[in-house]
C-alpha cells in the first residue's frame, strides 16, 4: 500500500500519497484489517460503546447550546428545553437515557471480558484502559446529573462529594475545594459544567488508544485461542461492518423504545423537583447505573466484620473512610486482574468451574445493585455486606486460586479446527 | 451454536439485572403505600389526552388549585396546542393580572395577562405563599406528575385520598389525613367536594370526575410533548424495525461464504 498505489481515484491517490489515511481506516475499521472469524454477538458491544459515545456528544453539544449553568437559571431552562425548544424534548431524552444506554452497553462488554478472559496477556493495557474508560465515563455521567439542578441532583452531588472528606487530614479542605465554596452551589454547578463538558473528550482520546491497543493483537473470541492463520480471520469490513450494523439496529430499537415511550423509567422523579437545600429528600439514591458501587460503599458500618479486618478493630480508620476505599477499590482491583488470574485458558468454555463462578460473581453483581437502591436497613445491611464480601473474595482470593486449583477442558487447536468441528 | 447460547444467556442475565437494579429503586421513605394503578387515555404507544378533559381540567385548576397553587412552566400560549382558538386563549389570559414593568417612569404596573405570558402565580414569592397557607408552601404543579411516585395515579388517589384518621392517629393542628400522603399528614385540605365547580360542558361534577380531570390538565402541564413523542415514536420505531430487517438480511448474504 506504499504511497497509496492502490486507489485509482487520483484524488484519493493524491491525498493517500502526502496523509495515508485511506488505508489508516481501512486498517482501522475496513478489509484491511483482519478478525476472527469466529466472533458472536457479544463482540458486538465495543461499537455499540463507541457509537453510543458518538451519541452523547452531539447531543450534548447541542443541549449545551440552550442551558443556562446557574443554580437560579439551570433547572428552568432545562425546562425550556424540554417545552420551548424545537425537539428539544427529544434531544434531552435522547441524551438522559443514552447515558443508561452507554452504562448497559459498557457493562455487558466488560463481562463479556470477563468471561472470555479478553484481559489476558496480551491484551493488559487494552483492559486497563479500559477500566480506565469506565472511570472517566462515572465522573462523566455524575456530573451530568447534576446539571438539570432538581433535588436528587443537588443531594446525590452532596453527599458523593462529601465522601472526599472521609480522607484523612485534607479531607475537608479537598471537599471545599471541590464545590469551590461551602456548599453545594453556583461554583459546584458551573464547575461540574465545564468538566461535564471537558470529560467525554478525554473519553475519546481513551477510546482511541483502547482502540490502538485492540489493533495491536485484534480481537480475542470465544474460544480464546489465538489466531494461527488467515483460515482463522475474515477482514473487518464487509463482514463485521454488516453484523455490527445489525446490531445497531436492535440496540437503537430498545434505545428508542425507552427515549418515546418510558424517557423517565430509568430516573427518577425527585429529580423534577427544583433542588432545595433546605429540604432533603427521604431517600437519597444514585442513577441506576451506580448502585452496586453505592451498595458497596455503605456495607462500610462500624460493625461489618470485614471493616473490622482491614481497620484492625476501627483502629486505623473511620468505617466512611473505608466505605470509599472499597467503593473505589472495587474498579481499581479491575485493574489487576490480568495478574490476579494465572489461569492460561482464556476462555470460560474451557474453564468450568471458573464459568460458575462467573455466572455468581455476575448474580452478585446485580443483587448489590438491588441492595443499592434500597434503604440502609433491616436484612438489607447484611445481605448488603455480604454481596460486598463476596465481591471482594471473588476477585482477590477465588480468581488466584483457580488459576491454580482448576483442571481446564483441552483447549482447541486453532479457530479453524473449533469451527469445523462444532459445524458438524 | 453453543456460542450464540451462551452469548444470548449473558445478554439476558445483565440486561435483567439492569430492570431488577431499577425496579428496586424504592422512591418513598417509610412503609411503601400501594397506589391503585387506573386507566388513562394517554398511557399507550397510541395515547393522546382527551381534549374535553383537558379543557374541564383547566376550569378546576383555574377554580380550585390556582387559589393556591402555581403553574410556571406553562404559558397561556401553551393551551393552543391543545384545541383553544387564539381568541379563547386572549380572553383566558385577559382574566388574570401579571407584574409588568419598570414603566417609563421607573414603576412596575399590572396589566392583564398576554397569551406569551406564563400562568400567573397565586402569591408574589414562597415567603408570601407559606404565609398565607400557615407555614406550608403550595408546590408548582408544572411538573406533578412527573415529579411524585406513581405519576398521574398517585395524583388522583391523593386527591381523591381525604378520609378520616384512623382511631389513635396523631392528627396535627391543621392538618388532614391522607390515605396516600407519604406520612398520611397532609397540610392542603381536601380541595375538591361535589358540585366544585360548575362544568361549562355541562358534565356532572363528581369528585371522581374532578379529579381525573385536573389530572389529566397537569399531566398534559407536565409533559406538553407527550403526543408528538408518541406519534413521531411509532414512525422512528417502524423505521428502525425495518432498517434492522434488511441490515439482517445483508449480513445473512454476506456471511453465507463463511465456515
């Protein structure tokens, strides 16, 4: 493809000659780049991400055209935009529940990682980036709730700001520093704007190089045995063009269904009510999407047994402190699982016990976001503490040990051999 | 094939988890109170509200809760979009007076009210309003049904919610008992009773009727987009069902020479 000699276009010849970017794309997202041949439609979540991504930014831009960051103006023109501006019902819906969108989308690409081993080596950097993506993507989408100004997003802004102060000696300075005053309020607002604002474009730049990493080695795939050959690759485009366009369209038909016919479902309806700092709501929850962090962070009371390990008996910190120390440990330790799990099989198929675990660590993982959205009390604290334990016990002590307990089934010796045989 | 299984189990596993995670999101404090679910003609991939409703359900805003009770978000304009003639919506408007102003002169006046201004709000400020109402502030009602647990339902239990205290029931001064107030404490007291208000269509005044009316004026208040949402819903929905359809039947092609 050197100084572009295959395009006959002499416009494009012209053009490829002084910036290759024909065949960058075409390297990118087109035949020149080739992919397993085997790929089921989990691998279909990475462009949904990307396209999602897309999504929010537009959106966002243009919502960011008509609102108004003052806590007198915010939620007013929010409603502007919602009655006066042209579609700007739709846009705001469109951007509301496209952040819901962007969590589902993200977390079933994520165990979709964890079940066909994507983290493994090679693939570390692409999965650190990863988390990392998710992380930015958090922030991101908690700040953008505050916006609108109602009354779950000035509490929801208090109290997770508040968790800064739990942070020894800085603490309360740190949380000063972050609402730029005393209290949640206009400095808060107007700061979370411009982050709001400034964050999806860190985001892109992430995706990018996730995407760079991806490229290095390509996709993993179901069975998770390396490609041998070219009989165990067909090239990205048309192939996986076509098929991720498919699922485009299902994902945007469940998409819209939830923008015309439940745009609220997934929020909440505190949220449509003016933030009043003087008036707290009976029940302070997150977005859906942060619940099983959320559940995480209050399992941390005085009598949680784990606190009472890791604190040496309340010793070495406050129960708070150590509440968002694990909500924050629970992405971080995502980080290390390429090494945590010593296991060489990649993919769950060949891994059964790991597979259960899987499915449990997943049902886990879905009970703690239930426990999230439910009042701090009665049986809920202790099934609260206990998904929290499980979680933590999955990651650093289960997944080591079946690295090393576990007897894998025989792995196939290439996609090809795996295809044809299933295939019969 | 085994792969499309369990991909489509994985799919099924997280994408239920998110409706649990949601579903479990308990929005009241306190012992949960069961709201009864009702019927409304704007609930539906098809819904649009009744205009005659929504025209009675403005009479009973305008009669009964704009004694008390604001509607900001919402400009007499608004009302074209669901049937007034400019001329109707001049002389609603013309009803109520609105702070205009400084004046040449440097004064605020009052003038009756213009089809572009919002609906004039019952009392100058919140201070004005708790004043008025012995210490408790009337909410807007721009958004209520979007803004309370239940929506529309638990709008029109609450107001048709008034009964007497259970015997033992520690009933504040002032206060009345509602069936579906969170707390069951509640400081407006029952606003609607037979014959309320004089239906200009002649419809007979229940409370039942009242209340299902004004509901319907304040969900349509809340949610003014509501039936453009749903038409325009139904064409992007067909379309895309459409668009997948041929997108799956291009990849089915172009897959077939793969083993």
């Amino acid at each position: 493809m050197a100084s572009g000699g295959i395009y006959e276009n002499p416009v494009v010849k012209w053009i490829e000659y002084r910036l290759p970017i024909f065949s960058f794309v075409d390297h990118s997202l087109g035949s020149g780049y080739p992919t397993p041949k085997n790929l089921n439609y989990m691998w279909n979540f990475g462009s949904l991400a990307g396209i999602v991504l897309v999504i929010m930014i537009v959106t966002g831009i243009v919502l960011a055209m008509q609102y108004t960051a003052h806590v007198d103006y915010a939620f007013a023109s929010v409603e502007r935009i919602m009655r006066d501006v042209n579609y700007g019902w739709l846009i705001r819906y469109i951007h509301m529940n496209g952040a819901s969108m962007f969590f589902i989308v993200v977390y079933i690409h994520m165990f979709r990682g964890l079940y066909y081993g994507s983290y493994k080596a090679p693939r570390e950097i692409l999965w650190i980036i990863g988390v990392l993506i998710l992380l930015a993507m958090m922030a991101t989408a908690f700040m953008g709730y505050v916006l609108p100004w109602g009354q779950m997003s000035f509490w929801g802004a208090t109290v997770i700001t508040n968790l800064f102060s739990a942070i020894p000696l800085v603490g309360d300075q740190l949380v000063t520093w972050l609402w730029g005053g005393f209290s949640v309020d206009n400095p808060t607002l107007n700061k979370f704007f411009a982050l709001h604002y400034l964050m999806p474009f860190v985001i892109f730049g992430l995706v990018f190089v996730h995407i760079w990493a991806l490229h290095r080695f390509g996709s993993n795939n179901p069975i998770g045995v390396d490609v041998k050959g070219p009989q165990d690759q067909i090239p990205f485009h048309p192939y996986y063009t076509v098929k991720d366009l498919f699922g485009l369209g299902v994902f945007l038909i469940f998409f819209m269904l939830f923008v015309f016919y439940a745009p609220n479902y997934l929020g909440h309806p505190d949220n449509y009510i003016e933030a009043n700092p003087l008036v707290t709501p009976p029940h302070i929850v997150p977005e859906w999407y942060f619940l099983p962090f959320y559940a995480i962070l209050r399992a941390f009371t005085d009598d949680f047994f784990v606190y009472q390990i890791i604190s040496l008996g309340g010793w070495l910190m406050t129960a708070k402190l150590a509440g968002v120390l694990a909500m924050f440990a629970s992405i971080i330790l995502l980080m290390l699982l390429p090494w945590l799990d010593r296991s060489k099989v990649r993919s769950s198929k060949f891994r059964p016990v790991y597979k259960q675990f899987f499915w449990i660590f997943l049902a886990d993982c879905v009970l703690l976001g239930y426990i999230g959205g439910k009042p701090a009390e009665g049986a809920y604290v202790l099934i609260g503490q206990l998904a929290t334990t499980w979680y933590f016990l999955h990651l650093i002590v289960i997944i080591p040990l079946l690295g090393i307990l576990e007897r894998p089934r025989p792995v196939p010796e290439s996609i090809s051999a795996a295809v044809t045989k299933s295939a019969h | 094939m085994r792969n499309t299984v369990s991909s489509l189990v994985l799919l099924a596993a997280v994408a239920l988890g998110g409706v649990v995670i949601t579903g479990s999101d308990s929005h009241a404090a306190g012992p949960a109170i069961d709201i009864p679910d009702r019927q409304w003609s704007w609930e539906g991939p098809f819904g649009t509200f009744e205009r005659p409703a929504l025209r009675r359900g403005l009479q009973v805003y305008a009669e009964v809760c704009s004694a008390c009770h604001s509607l900001e978000l919402v400009a007499y304009r608004n009302l074209g979009s669901i049937g007034f003639s400019e001329a109707e919506i001049k002389t609603f408007a013309a009803q109520f007076e609105v702070t205009d102003g400084p004046d040449e002169e440097g004064d605020m006046y009052t003038r009756p009210a213009r089809p572009s201004d919002h609906f004039a709000s019952p009392f100058a400020n919140d201070n004005a309003a708790r004043a008025a109402n012995a210490g408790a502030l009337p909410p807007d009602l721009s958004l209520m049904t979007k803004a309370r647990a239940g929506g529309a339902d638990y709008l029109h239990a609450l107001l048709t919610g008034y009964e007497e205290p259970p015997a033992g029931f520690d009933l504040l001064e002032g206060m009345s008992y509602n069936a579906y107030f969170p707390g069951h404490q509640i400081a407006m007291a029952a606003p609607i009773y037979e014959d309320g208000v004089e239906y200009a269509d002649g419809t007979p005044a229940t409370v039942e009727q009242i209340a299902s009316d004004v509901t319907t004026f304040l969900a349509w208040a809340a949610e003014p987009e509501l039936e453009e949402r749903k038409r325009l819903g139904i064409k992007v929905i067909i379309f895309l069902i459409v668009f997948t359809g041929f997108a799956y039947a291009l990849k089915r092609k172009i897959w077939s020479d793969v083993h």
